[in-house]
C-alpha cells in the first residue's frame, strides 16, 4: 500500500518568527535541575571555565562567567519563570544518561539517547509526553503535522508513548558530504596535452581491484553543468576499459604516466564529453564519478606530491580526527556510499529496510564486509592516510593547512570553513557529488548504477527526557518541564534554539527581525557583530560558536538557516551543486515516509520494544561493543579496514556474519527489532487513517 506523507521541514512551524506561545507561568520561579547538554562540558547549558576563562564579553554586550547560564537559557528561564540548576556531567548523551539511570530522583530533565531513553520509559523512569500533549499545543502540532516524525519516536505502539523529545540538526536534507582539493583535482587532469613533472613518485603494488564493470556500458543520469536540466552520459568501458584493470596491468607506474593514463581514460570512456575540464568528472555539477576513477584519481594524488604540494607525500582519505573513533567511523561511511552498501548510515544502529518491507542489519550482510576489505586494499596501497593505520608525527588536524590532505567525508559547513582559515590564495576544499555506485532498489535484479546517499538528516538518536523521580509528586515541576519542551517547538523557542536571543539577530528601525529566503521561508539574518564573533572565537565553525556560546543548538528543531549564513563561498557553491542535484533527482536518498518501495523507508530512530524485549536485547550489548561509533570505542568495521580480517571470529566475511548472527546474538536481535517494526506499521496505519 502507497504511504508518502513526508516530513515537512521543521522550519515550516515558523509562520511568523514573533509569535509567542502560551507557556505556563507560576508565582514563584520553579526550579529545573538540568542534567542536559550535548557531548562535552563546553557544550551544556552553563559556561565552563575552559570557554569563559575569567569573564567573556559577548556580541549581546554583556559579559559571561563560569558558571553562569549562556544566552540562549537566560532567555528561556524568564520566559517560562524557572530557575535552572546545572546537573550536567559534560558528556555524550549515552554516558550522561549512565550517569543519572541509578540515582534518577537527583535530576528532573537528562540527556540520553533515544534508545535508553524509551526503554528506561517503558520500564516507568522516564515520562510519557504523549499523556500531556494538552499542554503542550505547540509540540502537539509539530506532531500532528509530521506524522513520520511520531513513528520515529513511538516508544510503545499500544499506548502511542513518547518518551524524549526529538532533536534534529536540520530535517530532510543531506548530512554528510564528501570533500576534496578541488584545485588538486584540476592541477592533475585540466589541459591540453600530457601532464608532465620534474619529479614524481612510484604507484604502490595494486591491490584494489576493479568494483564497476571491466566491459560494456553504463548509463548515468547527470545534472547538466549549467545545473538546468538533467542529462544522460555514458561509461563506455568497451572503448577504454576499467582505469584500475589498466593500470593493475600495467605494472610498476610512476604518477605522471598515472595521470596521463587517467586523463586518457576520461577523453574514451566519456567519448570526449567532459573536454579538456576532466576535474567535471569528479568536482563538477556533471560530475559521475565511481569508486574505480576515485581509487585512480587517488592513486595519482598520492604519486604526485612534488606537484601538489612540494614536498614528497601527500594523505589521499582521511578522517577528521584519525584518533578519535567517533570519526574514524566515517571511514566505512563512505565506504558504504562508494560500494553500495546499506545500513551503514542508519538512524538506529546499522538496521534498513529492503525491498520486501524487512529490517536488515549491515552488521550481518556479507556485502559490508566486503566494502570493507576493499577499504582494506586502499590501506595497503596507502591511499588512506597513514595516521588512520598508525601513529603519525603529523596528525589531521593539520592536513588541510599544511597541504597535507586530499579528501574527506564530513559535515560540509564545519569542514569548508578551512577555506578561510587553513589554505591559500587559489587553494580550494569543496564538497563534491556522491559516487555513482550499483544500488539494489528492487528496480533492476541486477542492480541499478545510480547516486543514492544515506546520509539523510532525520530524528538524531539524542534526545532530553523527563525524570519521573525527579518530578514526582511536584506538578509545578513537570508542567515547567513539559513547557520547556513546548516552547521549543513554538515559532519563538525554535528560532532562539538556532540563532540564540534576539540580541545576536539583526533587527530594522522597528525592533522587527531583518530576515533572508532560505528554503522557501523567510528566516532571521543573523546581526553583523555576530558574524564577527563567531569568525573570533570559533574560528567560523557555526555549531561550535552556538553549543559553547550562546547555549543553542543543544537539542530540539535546529534549522540550518543560521549556519547557511555562516558557510564559506566555498561551501555553499559545492553544497548547491549537491542540492541542485538532489532537486533534481539525480541523487536518491531515504524518505521520510513509508514509502511504496520499502527501501527507500528511512528506519526510525527508536523502534518500540517492549520492556521485556529491551531486556533480552541488553543481553546482546556485545554487539554495540563491537560496533562502537563513540570517541573511546572500537569499531570492528574500522579495524577491518586499517588491518583485513585479522580479529577471531572474523577471518572472512562470511565467518564475521556468522559470528555477529549467531554468537553474538544478531539474528536474535534482528527478529526483536522487526516484532517492534512490524507493529509500527500498524500503529501507523491507525495514525494515517
């Protein structure tokens, strides 16, 4: 049965940036005691000394403490006529929420994620909004208008239990992206003629082996370059083979004759279409890119470091932070966009949807596993960087202003602010177009060759609950709680929980909002010492600035308006190529909707287990161990990556699926997770009627 109820932007709520909803007030202020935040110290409700130091003036004018509340929480306590009390233990969601889970009667409001925070409601600890949406208008309307949203927050599918509210960093767009040295690409493969050097270095022994087809031709479907309409161009390998079979073949190749090989590639088997501007093929709004011509292009990256940067190496794939596992995981992210695999950028663990309407798990699907090893090989050709296999003198943090690093698969606003901060003059970091890769939609038993991304900003897995320990027997207490989560998703709080106080936004003569079109929808534009500040003390990076500093941005309904603002030239030309792409329908992604053809169901970010399922699948908490994406974890697809099947128990693909499904409970967890999805459907069938 045909299901397309979108989810609207969040942003659409914002009718008018100034009405002001109804929010409960009392005598007295009430006191709040706030165990809430996002991942650090620097990022709760309260200053910490490390970002106040001894008193920080802000573009408000007024100066902060440590200790004291940012702007952004001043402006909700006298709203609602609450006091705050910190509680904040500085950590991820997970771990703050294992923090209080014991002593819960010492906290009224916490971080968790949204899988804790549901079960911990199943079990009694945690409130049931959904038994106060009465007094809580605004939320109550954001839900009914976002139907999709509800079925990703639905803790219990026979009492319709919500248990935490929903927190999104942006809502149906794109959420990673991946970057590269644009001005290298171009440098490598633009001109007339050979590419020629004075010097280069030899290509590692090959061990990546071709991933797209070695004969034939495939068809892809393009953006025009002048990003009007939507073309068809065409891989003809008959006329100039698969460029890894080739140079495999080849034997021992130095990077100029890499890159002459490249170059002639693209002239035969785009028949001549991307002219003498072949970076197009990668860095263009026509670009139609594959995992084999990036392994190429890398390969030429890593060869050529006397023309790239003068020196003799250059990183080819980095992560952001290559010792920091919460972003090594981006690794077999991007792996999964350049193979084809599902699941790896899943809202809830690694589940998805296939085409017969079933849960599947990556963690168990041998075509993971092999993206993995074909990760592998890249190591071993040293296409990776040596900082992600090993310890290195030189660390990421530099990579990009010491002209160190190629590319990357990161947040696009955060990472192109590098533009103006780490490189030169002609020097460009940009997001380009996801690779073409063979997707198995259902469409094609042979698979389709398309874009897809799963990338696909949602309900994220943190969220903020209710103490029920905490509030009990205090009414006054759990109304100012439920207001809290109320006004945040009012036209007024959504605003203050993006941009911060009306004192950080740029106002007219009239004390009115001075707004820009962002999506459709006028939104504020932010005020120019604002601007200023967020270059000062954060370096540009907009989600630092408004977690550390103005205390935004921390939970609930951000709207990317804000940080479109704050976006280097750079970043917003690579994201508009992306955009327009998608726009276009050049590149596929999750719904947010059950869909006709289930694969394209984004899963929800919390399935509704019962108590008694939550406490078997606590039983398999092997599996999230192994399976790590937090920045003290381990992640066996990481270490698949950096070393092959090296780990016992996993000295394959198919004895890795073997011992996640049965030794270490897979299976088991799998058929809980489809009993709970398959009784939201139903639930959803009730909803949509």
């Amino acid at each position: 049965m045909k299901r397309t109820l979108s989810l609207l932007a969040a942003i659409v709520m914002l009718v008018s940036v100034f009405a002001v909803p109804a929010v409960a007030e009392t005598a007295a202020p009430v006191e709040l005691r706030m165990a809430t935040g996002y991942n650090n110290a620097k990022t709760g409700l309260f200053f910490d000394a490390s970002v106040a130091g001894e008193g920080i003036t802000l573009a408000d004018g007024k100066t902060y403490l440590a200790g004291d509340l940012k702007p952004t929480w001043v402006e909700v306590q006298n709203v609602l006529n609450v006091t705050f009390v910190n509680q904040y233990q500085g950590n991820s969601a997970s771990n703050e929420f294992d923090f209080w889970k014991d002593r819960l009667d010492e906290v009224d409001m916490l971080s968790g994620t949204a899988a804790k925070l549901s079960e911990y409601g199943e079990a009694g600890s945690i409130v049931n909004l959904a038994d106060h949406l009465d007094k809580m208008p605004n939320f109550k309307a954001y839900l009914d208008q976002n139907p999709i949203v509800r079925l990703s927050i639905t803790g219990n599918t026979d009492t319709g239990a919500i248990y935490f509210s929903p927190y999104f960093d942006g809502v149906n767009d794109i959420e990673r992206m991946p970057l590269m040295r644009v001005d290298w690409v171009q440098k490598l493969l633009d001109g007339e003629g050979e590419f020629t050097a004075e010097a280069s270095n030899k290509l590692a022994a090959a061990a990546y082996t071709p991933y797209m087809p070695t004969e034939g031709t495939v068809e892809i479907d393009v953006v025009t370059l002048d990003g009007t309409a939507v073309e068809k161009v065409t891989k003809n390998y008959d006329a100039a083979g698969n460029i890894v079979a080739k140079m495999n073949d080849a034997g021992e190749l130095d990077g100029v004759a890499a890159v002459n090989m490249l170059r002639t590639y693209i002239d035969e088997a785009y028949n001549g279409y991307y002219g003498t501007t072949r970076s197009n093929l990668f860095v263009g709004q026509n670009a139609a890119w594959d995992a084999d011509e990036l392994v190429a292009l890398l390969r030429c990256v890593v060869a050529n470091p006397q023309t790239l940067n003068g020196t003799d190496t250059v990183q080819g794939l980095f992560s952001r932070e290559d010792n920091n596992n919460q972003r090594r995981v981006d690794m077999f992210r991007f792996a999964g966009t350049l193979f084809g695999v599902r699941g790896l950028e899943s809202r809830q663990d690694f589940l998805w949807i296939d085409t017969d309407g079933y849960l599947r798990d990556a963690r168990q699907e041998l075509d993971a596993y092999e993206a993995m090893a074909k990760m592998n090989t890249l190591v071993q050709e040293g296409l990776i960087s040596k900082a992600f296999v090993e310890t290195a003198e030189e660390s990421t943090a530099t990579y990009l202003e010491n002209d160190l690093g190629f590319m990357h698969y990161d947040y696009n606003q955060t990472q192109t602010v590098y533009n103006e901060t780490k490189l030169q003059d002609g020097e460009k970091y940009m997001a380009v177009m996801v690779p073409v890769a063979r997707w198995y939609d259902g469409t094609d038993e042979n698979g389709v060759y398309m874009r897809f991304t799963e990338s696909w900003r949602s309900v994220k897995t943190d969220g903020w609950g209710i103490s029920v320990a905490g509030v009990a027997g205090d009414e006054a207490k759990l109304n100012a709680a439920l207001a809290l989560i109320d006004y945040a998703y009012s036209p007024e709080g959504m605003i203050l929980m993006s941009y911060g106080p009306s004192a950080f936004i740029k106002q007219n003569d009239d004390g009115s909002f001075v707004t820009f079109n962002f999506n459709g929808t006028e939104m504020p534009v932010i005020a120019d010492a604002t601007y200023a500040e967020l270059w000062e003390k954060a370096s540009g990076n907009y989600t630092n600035y408004a977690r550390q500093f103005l205390g935004s941005t921390l939970s609930f309904a951000k709207s990317q308006a804000f940080e479109y603002q704050c976006t280097h030239e750079v970043g917003k030309e690579g994201a508009g190529k992306i955009s327009v792409a998608i726009g276009l329908g050049t590149i596929k992604h999750p719904e947010l909707a059950v869909t006709e053809n289930p694969w394209y169901t984004s899963v929800p970010t919390v399935l509704p287990n019962t108590k008694n399922e939550n406490e078997t699948l606590k039983s398999y908490s092997a599996l999230s161990e192994k399976f790590n994406a937090a920045k003290g974890g381990a992640n066996a697809f990481v270490d698949i990556i950096v070393a092959g099947f090296a780990t016992e128990g996993m000295f394959s693909a198919e004895e890795a699926v073997s011992t996640i499904a049965d030794t270490m409970g897979g299976a088991d967890y799998l058929f809980l997770k489809q009993e709970a999805y398959d009784r939201l459907l139903v639930y959803y069938e009730g909803l949509a009627k």
